[in-house]
C-alpha cells in the first residue's frame, strides 16, 4: 500500500471523525455566518415584519452548517467505495444541485425564457447565481476549515484506517476458500512496539509511530513469504500477513521463520534496537464462527493483546 498523501489523509480524517465531532465543527463555522447574515438584513430591514424570516434563515444557516460536516463524510463514504473515482471533486455534488436549480426554473418558464432577449436571459438566471456564488465559495472554505480542525485535533493513525480497510479487501479475495471449501486460512500482525509499553493496536498512541521502521520491514518481510501468502502495511506500527492454505496447526512455521529473518538482517536489527522496540506477532486462524473478514482481523488484532503485556 502506497503511503497516503495529504488529500488521502484529509479522506480518512473525515471518515473516522464521530459524528458529535463534525457537528460540533459545522456549528462553530456557523457562528461567524449568522453574525454576518444579521449585519447585511437588520440594517436594511430592521426589527419589522420580516423580522421573522431573519431570525429563521438564520436558523436554517445554523442547521445547515452544522449538518455541513456529516454530509461532506458521506461523500467521501462514497468517494471510498470499490470502483468509485476517488478524485472526485467534493464540489460536484453543489455544482449539480445548482444545475437541477437552473433546470426547474426554465422548465417552468421554458417557451417564455428562450423567447427573451439575451439581456433578460442574463437578469433572471443573475437572481440563482448571486445566491450560488457566495454559497459555493463558503461550501468550498467551509471544507477546508473543517478538515483543518479536524487534522489538527486528532491522534488518528490514518495508516491503519486505510491498511484496515485494504486488508479486508485482500480477505474478501480469498473468503470463499475457507467459507465453502474448509481450506485453512490465517492472519498474522507483525507489531513494532516499545518494549516498555503497553497499547492497544485499534487506537495505537501517536507519539509512538514507528512507520519508517515498518516501511523497511515490509520488503523484507515480502521476500520470505510463500507464494499464496500475501503481506501489506497494516498500520504506523504494524505489518499484516494474509497465510494462505495455513491452519492453526501449522502457523508457527511460518511466523519463526518470518520473525528470524527479520532479526538476521543485520542493518535492520540495529535499527530496532536503536529504537527499543520488540517485534510482537498476533495469528488467528479462521473459524467456522467467522461470518467476515473483519472478525479474523479483530481476532488477530486481540491476539497481540497478551504478547503486549509480556513486554511491560
């Protein structure tokens, strides 16, 4: 897995933020919209009878932009999906809502609008762009703000959302094996951790990323595996090996062999000794209890937890 550039990890920010955190977000970039809202209608309308259409649009501004953040996750929640362009531009979808706009207003003038002159055309399709303009300049800030705030508060390690979600693709490959033929399968993670610490591999602690050793251990990893074996960044810390044809019986094997070596390359053991860190293995085998790959991936993910402890 290619490493992730910053548009990438804008992506996964997004997709891994909780929904409390977006709202609060989209609210906190609404404050300063009211405020301007207010400033450009009260003056002109002041306190009268359209009073009641401020103070709701305002309101509508509120809710809007509070939703802001969720619906721009669900894009990139498509945007993620197996076969989708992942360049997609986020602005399509306000560009194709304006253009639904514009449609609805000539189909309901059609013979009348295509009769006016050029300057009329040009009047009545001004009122649409002078709303859309400003709304999509603030649509396209709104987005950069947020991924900001939420880049800049956060601890995620957006190696392990993206080598979470390409390893469960690489088990969906090969599900079948195992499902409805009995064939044995395995996962094995190869985690480099202090050897003083103790920490959860689903929420790893972000001052602890060993990413530049696990992007030298991944090659050689690759070069000792069997050919129906299959390896891949799992995370800042973590390497995962799909072993194919492997049952529970038989894992050992392979992980000795891997581990060993990894431990006789000797420019990468003074590496991991610099650093004080310790090369933890987590292997589960599929079960018949397991409905999907994610479960053989939180058993592996589980099985590091005892082989952590040890190292405290």
């Amino acid at each position: 897995m290619e490493k992730l550039n910053k548009k990438q990890m804008q992506m996964e920010a997004f997709l891994a933020a909780p929904q409390h955190v977006l709202l609060r977000c989209g609210l906190l970039l609404a404050v300063p919209l009211v405020v301007l809202w207010l400033l450009a209608t009260l003056p002109f309308y002041g306190f009268g009878p359209e009073l009641p259409r401020i103070a709701g649009s305002a309101v509508l501004i509120v809710v809007l932009s509070g939703a802001g953040a969720s619906l721009i996750k669900l894009q990139y929640r498509i945007m993620s999906l197996p076969g989708v362009d992942h360049t997609l531009p986020v602005n399509y979808a306000a560009a194709a809502l304006v253009f639904a706009m514009l449609l609805v207003i000539m189909s309901e003038t059609e013979p009348q609008f295509l009769a006016m002159g050029r300057l009329i055309q040009v009047t009545v399709l001004a009122g649409p762009a002078m709303v859309f303009v400003p709304a999509l300049v603030y649509t396209i800030g709104y987005k950069l703000l947020v991924e900001r705030m939420i880049m800049r508060n956060t601890t995620i390690d957006f190696n392990y959302l993206a080598g979470y979600r390409h390893l469960e693709e690489q088990l969906s490959g090969v599900w079948e094996g195992p499902q409805e033929f009995g064939e044995p399968l395995s996962l094995m993670l190869l985690q480099f951790r202090p050897q003083e610490r103790t920490i959860s591999p689903a929420a790893p602690d972000s001052s602890q990323y060993q990413l530049d050793i696990v992007e030298r251990a991944l090659p050689i990893v690759e070069e000792n595996i069997r050919n129906n074996d299959i390896a891949g960044l799992f995370s800042s810390d973590a390497i995962w090996v799909i072993l194919g044809r492997t049952g529970a019986d038989s894992v050992a094997i392979p992980r000795e062999r891997i581990q060993s070596r990894l431990q006789a390359d000797a420019e990468f053991a003074a590496a991991i000794r610099r650093e004080g860190l310790d090369v933890v293995p987590g292997v589960a085998s599929y079960r018949r209890d397991m409905e999907s790959p994610q479960h053989l991936i939180r058993a592996a993910e589980e099985a590091l937890l005892p082989q952590l402890a040890r190292l405290k």
